[in-house]
C-alpha cells in the first residue's frame, strides 16, 4: 500500500510544471515527513509550482484547510503559509530552515507528522 501511495506522490510532484533547479518538491515534502506526514495528517491534492509545494488538509486547527510552503531562494530558507477554505490568510511564517517546518506545521494545524 504504502508504495502505491508513495507512486501516486511522485507522479503528482512531476507535473509539466517548470522546474526551478535550486527547488525540489519532492525534498521539501521529505523534510515534511514523507509518506509519513502523507498518512499522519491525511495531506491530499499535492500542487508543486517553481519554488512551492502546496497541499490540502482534511482536519485542522483555526479552520486551516490549505497549506503552501515555499522556497525563498535569495536567503535558502522557506516560508510556510496557512489559509482557511476561502484562501484568506490564517497565518504567515516566513524564514524557516528546514528542520523545523514540522514543528511549525504542528504548531499551526494541531496534527502530528510522525509517530
């Protein structure tokens, strides 16, 4: 099952999308947790753009339903935006490393990544 799931991941990151060379969504959503944070947090309809991963959630805190986390490539740090079911702005968190773009998720959402 799970490496039907981790086919699916891949073939949505690999969209005719141009490829910025410094950006990997595929990376992005390991630092995220992978197919882990995929079953943990029920994250679906993965969209990957130049420099962003966006995806839906199912079940969040504050009404999140949409999440974009993006590259911010002049400073190599990420920025993660949290955006309810009409695409308003939640909350904004900008300057992240990327070793703590999971506890910033959790922080905002109330859904773990990991066991």
């Amino acid at each position: 099952m799970g490496e039907i799931m981790a086919e699916k991941i891949q073939a949505m990151l690999k969209k005719n999308i141009p490829k910025n060379e410094s950006f990997s969504a595929e990376t992005t959503l390991q630092h995220l947790g992978g197919n882990r944070f995929i079953a943990m947090t029920g994250a679906n309809n993965f969209l990957k753009g130049d420099n962003f991963i966006s995806f839906k959630l199912p079940n969040a805190k504050n009404g999140i339903k949409y999440v974009k986390v993006e590259l911010d490539e002049a400073r190599d740090l990420y920025n993660m935006t949290f955006m309810n079911r009409s695409g308003n702005v939640v909350k904004k968190t900008d300057g992240l490393y990327f070793d703590q773009l999971q506890e910033v998720f959790t922080e905002n959402t109330g859904l773990d990544t990991h066991l």
